[in-house]
C-alpha cells in the first residue's frame, strides 16, 4: 500500500469517527444525570476490570520509553508521567467516583428574567456538543478527560500522544465497556488509534463535527493546534506566573508565600517563574525571600538592581538576568527576580512579560491589593495567597480539563460548568412581536 492510500484511510477512518460522535452526541446530551453518573460508575468499575491488560500494556509502553531515555532522546521525568503505577490506576477510578458526586452541569437556568410584555426569558445550561482533546504522554488523562465531558453531556474524540498508544487503547477499551453497561452509546468516546501526526491535522479540520478543541500539552502542541485549527481552540500556552511583593508585605509570610509557590511543584504550570519586589524592600525584604528560596535548591535570575540588592552574596545560584529569563516559563528550580518602584511599574511588568495565566501580591494595603485585582486580567489574581490555588480542585470547581488563557468561552481553571454553554428559553402566553 503507497503512502498517500495509507494517508487517504486514515482521514476517513477519523472522519469517520468524529461523524459516529457528532451522530451519538443527543443521546449522551439528552440523558439524564442518573445515567451519566452509572455510566461513569461503570467505566471506574470497568478500569479496575481490565486493570491487568492495561498495566501490560503500559509496561510495554514504559519500556519503549525506557529505551529512548538510555540513548539519551527522552527525559527520565518522561518515563514518569507514562507510568501507570497501581497507585495511579487507583486514582484514576477515584476521579470518576468523584465525579459522580458532582451537581449536574447541564439543565440549570443560570439567568431568568420578565420582560413587560411578559415573556419569560432565562438562559439554561447545555454541552457544547463534541469536545476534541489533543494530549501528550499522560494515560490517566485519557480517563479525566472522557469523564469530564461524559458528566458534563458531551461526546469526546481522544487523540493521546503516540508514547502512550498501547495504554490508551486499552483505558479506552474499557471505558467503552462501561458506557455500554450503563446503555449509552460507546460511539460518545472515540479515541484516534494511530500514532500518525497527520491524525491530529486531519482531527481539526472536522468543523463540521467538531464543536471545540482543547490541546492539553507544552507550548510547541498548543501553537501547533492553534494554527492549524479550523475548529475553535482553548488556549494554554504556558504560565508565566508572578508574585509581587509590595512595599507592606509582611517577611514570613512573603517567604511562606514563594516557598510554596516556586518550590512545591516547580514543573505545573502555576508555579512562580518570576518574583517582583518593592523598591523599598529590596534591602531587607529580597534578601530574606533569596536566602529561602537558595536553601530550597532555587537559582535566582535576577535583573540588574536585584543583583545590587544581593551583594553577590548567593555566589553562583544568582546570575544575572536575560531578557528571554524575563519571559521565560522555567518549569524547574529556577526563578526571574526584578525591582520595581510600585505598583504601576509591577503591572507594567506583567503585561509585558507574562502569560494571563496566574498573578499574585504580598501586601498589607487594602488599596494596593484592589487596584493590582483591578488592573491585572490574568485568568487568576490573589492577593497574600500562593500562585498554586489557581487550580480547579482547589477553587471548589472539582476536576479541572485544565487551565485557559483564552478570554473565548473560558478563562482560568475549567470544570464541568466550562464545558457547558447556554441557551435562551423564552416562556410566552400568545405573544406577537408589534
């Protein structure tokens, strides 16, 4: 078989299956809640089933990986995020057990109201239809992400990373079971059984089936979705985070505050990249929040006037700052430092440099703290609390698709609600327009 008639069927193959998701979505939309929540029952229960064919099957992916990372072409952290240990598959049947407990998304009149001609007007909640989602090598996505738009009355189309193939061929196998037990059609799922990147190309030029697209992945895949995309696309590029520590923030729980938001989990995508201090504490403020985050492992990439401020006294876990270390989302044990004069230089600052994603100031001025919520549209502002709360589990919204820095339907952490949209429902008594 030539390569273009191997291209040619697998395009229809995947049209194939956006159109089997597009045709069985009014059957998941149009369920009601106690279906939905037996059907993600199921699919937990139908993990623990066939946990013996998927563990085998990511072992055979783990070793693959495992051969990469000898020769030196993959990361080790790589091998990490593939692996389904017993722990993570135990998880993974917890999220959809979590799930089950959650309010319905999809029904609820968020908005009613009379107009005087006596129309009722409200605006209810519906799912988008059917969600595409493009992700990298993480299997217990697979399961998070059918779930999440399975509760919230949307077909899903799954295009996992090729490193993962076996494993999500086979959580996806077992998901399938669990919605047939629980009588929903299994076409709701669909999952892109090929390694091929020209799937993923062939998947965002399904406008006609597909109602939106979410890429879960690093810059490069985001930038990749968003420009070829025809089909409109929720945007995540990275998180380039501050914290600015104003000129009343209190010493400990300044450092308290970085600590946890740099050093808990360097590699999320809400963790601290840059820290911005006053002016007016860059002598004995920034030194103290330096000397804890050195002690911590962290190098400083400090701008000219906080390497004055330091006195060179970190030696070699301070060095000085690049405009792309300004920029830069680091993922690891590495932060920008810069001194501002207020807080206008402060927002200056993040509007320049960041990414919409997470801001947040240390301070103990009502006023200050007002004004940098105001005037910072970043999808998740705080004020004297850790850049790590920007995460739905932690917001209250449940699990989380991710994290949006698309102003378009979403901004910031996305639950259920997010992968919902409304309708107007117009209640009349015989109305006619004069």
């Amino acid at each position: 078989m030539s390569d273009n008639q191997t291209q040619s069927d697998l395009q229809k193959r995947i049209i194939k299956q956006a159109r089997a998701a597009r045709l069985a979505a009014p059957a998941i939309a149009s369920s009601p809640l106690e279906q939905r929540n037996r059907a993600l029952e199921a699919m937990a229960q139908a993990l623990l089933d066939h946990r013996g064919p998927i563990t085998e099957a990511n072992a055979l992916d783990v070793a693959d990986a495992q051969k990469d990372v000898a020769n030196g072409s993959l990361g080790a952290a790589f091998v990490d995020r593939l692996t389904l240990s017993e722990k993570r598959l135990g998880s993974m049947v917890s999220a959809l057990r979590e799930l089950v407990a959650a309010p319905d998304p999809i029904g609820a009149e968020d908005q009613a109201w009379m107009r005087p001609n006596g129309l009722r007007v409200a605006k209810r909640r519906i799912p988008l239809g059917v969600i595409g989602i493009i992700y990298e090598a993480r299997p217990n996505v697979t399961s998070d992400a059918a779930a999440l738009c399975i509760k919230a009355g949307n077909a899903v189309v799954l295009k996992g990373g090729r490193r993962a193939l076996r494993s999500n061929r086979a959580v996806v196998h077992a998901l399938r079971q669990g919605l047939e037990a629980a009588g929903l059609p299994a076409d709701v799922l669909q999952f892109i059984d090929s390694p091929q990147r020209q799937s993923v190309q062939t998947l965002l030029e399904q406008e006609d089936y597909v109602d939106l697209i979410i890429p879960r992945g690093g810059e490069g895949l985001v930038r990749y979705v968003s420009q070829h995309s025809r089909i409109p696309v929720i945007k995540h590029y990275k998180g380039v985070c501050h914290v600015y520590l104003d000129a009343s923030a209190k010493a400990q729980r300044s450092v308290d505050i970085m600590l946890n938001a740099k050093v808990q989990r360097p590699s999320v995508c809400n963790a601290a990249e840059t820290l911005l201090v006053h002016t007016s504490r860059a002598d004995d403020l920034l030194p103290q929040v330096a000397q804890a985050l050195v002690e911590a492992g962290v190098t400083l990439h400090a701008d000219e006037r906080a390497m004055a401020a330091l006195k060179g006294r970190f030696g070699d876990k301070c060095v000085p700052a690049t405009e792309d270390d300004l920029y830069a989302e680091y993922l690891s044990l590495d932060i920008a430092v810069a001194v501002v004069d207020g807080l206008d230089e402060a927002v200056a600052h993040i509007q320049r440099y960041g990414s919409e994603h997470t801001e947040a100031i240390v301070t103990e001025d009502y006023s200050n703290a007002e004004a940098f919520l105001n005037r910072v549209n970043s999808s998740v502002v705080l004020v004297n609390a850790s850049t790590r709360f920007s995460d739905g589990g932690q917001l209250g919204l449940g699990a989380e698709i991710g994290i949006s820095t698309t102003k378009l339907h979403a901004f910031g952490p996305m639950g259920l609600k997010e992968l919902t949209t409304t309708k107007f429902v117009i209640r009349g008594d015989g109305q006619v327009r004069p």
